[in-house]
C-alpha cells in the first residue's frame, strides 16, 4: 500500500478544532449533569454521532492522500548482454496492405513485443531512427517499461527526419549505434534488433559491417510488396510506391553483417535467432516497482457515507 498525494492527509486538521470544541463541550456538559444530579440520555447517541462525524472525516481525509496498491517484483538479470530494438519510422512505415490493415510500422511495434517477450532476462532499450538513431528508452530490465514506450513513443517520423529527401531513411545512420552511449560498459554481448522495411538510401554495407563488427544484427522486415500509403478517407497516396529494391539492400545489410534477414512470417525463427545470439549466463537479482494507475480514493470516499447514513438515522429518530 501507498499514498500518491501523502499531503492530502492534512485535510484532516480542518476537523481537528471543531471536533476539539465538541469534546471540550461534551467535557462541560458532564460536569452540568453532575451539578444538577442529571442523567445523560441512554444509549449514549450523542457519543455515536461524534464517532460518525470523525469517521467520516477521517474517510474523507484518507481518500484525499489517494491511497494505491503497489507490488514488488523480482526479476533475475543478464548483466553481460543488453539488446537495443531499432524500429524504422521513416514515412514509408505508414505504408499497410490495404485501407484500414495494420501499417508496417503497426507490424513492426507488435513484433518487437513479441521478440522482446523471446528474452525476458535480456536488458532491451527502444531506438527508432530515419536518417539518424534517437533513443527511447535505454535498455531496462522491465519488460512493461518496454512495452509501454513501443506503444506511446514510438510513431511515424517522430521525431522528422532532418533531410527533405523523398527517401530519407539510411542505414548508414546505424553507424552511430556503437559509440553513443546506448549500451551499458559492463555488457560485453550487444545485439541490435533492426524492424524496418528496408527502403533506405545509399549505404556502404562494408563500412557499416566495419563499424558494427562488436554488435550482433538482427534484421527483421515487415516490408510488403503491394503496401500503399492510404489517405484517411481510404485513398492510396499516389506519389509512393513500395521499393522493389528493398529485399535486395536488407540482404546486402545482412551480409556485410554476418547475419541474415526475417520476415514476419519468420517471427518464430528470428526469436529462436535472438534467443541464440543472447546465449546463457549469471543473472543478477533486480527489482521492478509498479505503482498502480487506479487508486482506492474513490471506493475510500464512498465508504465515508456510511458513518454519515448512521449520523442521518440518529437525528431521524
């Protein structure tokens, strides 16, 4: 258990002088009675209603603190191995098979899930890039944190490209991977899962190779050959057409690379593939917090009716 808003608690001063002077009256009115050989009234309702008043403030005041239900999870780690999903959002991932069919990029999100879900020991970040590589997320070892950013960061040029050029996704831009900062020191064992279409421009697939030689590349396409970019009202857009060229670069991509490219209909294979390039080792014990989203502040709220049903039935009688 938890508390969002703590600070809410102190709503609870805003009763604390009034239910003083009551006791402080109550206190008065005893020593009366006593003066005046006077008894006080059976059942003692003047008590129950006091105790209604304060529960039902002191319901109020813990609804106001938002009480939530939070759990800890162990998880158990591979700290010499970390995995970075590269995802495309280059225009051309907005491309889908048909009006109202999941876009590339659609494809593309749901299996970097899929695959993320093959290594649940492995550290996985987020990267999307077009023309240059941008972290989303570094690699962590909470699958839902992963999770979560794939389906809320992750969207069609966002952020833009900087080049103005029809095509302006390069791969040459995984070249930045190595060097930036997206891997831990202490992982010895890096392998970047790229999910792209394949529709780059230009590369040199020799110095690429040379410049991922310490990383291993898993390259996943979700291209297809009849995709279009479809209009919001089921047009297709009439200036893109999918690149016949595609299987082509991502087969030269995979070479220089020593690996080699799935498809979607692979995804079995290219989780085996994953499972493989992580191998086995040590894990470490870490833990994942998750604090729940829906509190319990509105079912404490309502539960502060009850002791003011019972004050309401006292004065009834």
């Amino acid at each position: 258990m938890t508390f969002l808003t703590p600070l809410g608690a102190l709503t609870l001063l805003a009763v604390a002088v009034p239910l003083a002077a009551v006791a402080v009256a109550g206190r008065r009115l005893r020593t009366v009675r006593r003066v005046l050989a006077l008894q006080a009234p059976r059942h003692g309702r003047e008590l129950v209603a006091v105790a209604a008043i304060a529960a039902a403030f002191m319901l109020l005041a813990l609804a106001a603190a938002q009480p939530a239900v939070s759990h800890t999870t162990t998880l158990h780690v591979r700290r010499d191995v970390q995995a970075l999903f590269v995802l495309d959002t280059s225009r051309s991932m907005a491309a889908a098979a048909a009006a109202g069919a999941p876009t590339r990029l659609a494809r593309a999100k749901s299996l970097a899930v899929r695959l993320r879900a093959a290594v649940p020991s492995v550290e996985s970040g987020v990267a999307t890039f077009t023309d240059r590589v941008l972290p989303d997320l570094l690699p962590v070892a909470d699958a839902a944190s992963f999770d979560a950013t794939v389906e809320r960061s992750v969207a069609i040029e966002s952020p833009p490209p900087r080049s103005t050029a029809l095509r302006a996704t390069t791969f040459t831009a995984l070249t930045q991977i190595p060097g930036s900062g997206f891997f831990a020191p202490a992982a010895s064992r890096r392998i970047v899962v790229l999910v792209t279409d394949g529709e780059s421009g230009p590369f040199d697939a020799g110095s690429l190779g040379r410049a991922l030689a310490h990383v291993r590349l898993l390259v996943v396409s979700v291209a297809g050959a009849h995709d279009r970019v479809f209009r919001p009202d089921g047009s297709p857009e009439t200036h893109y057409r999918a690149d016949p060229a595609a299987p082509s670069v991502l087969a030269s991509l995979a070479s220089a690379t020593g690996g080699r490219v799935f498809t979607e209909a692979d995804a079995g294979d290219a989780a085996a593939r994953l499972r493989a390039l992580a191998g086995t080792g040590p894990t470490t014990s870490a833990t994942a917090r998750e604090r729940r989203e829906t509190t319990l502040a509105p079912f404490v709220a309502l539960a502060a009716l009850l002791p003011l049903l019972v004050l309401v039935r006292l004065r009834s009688r």
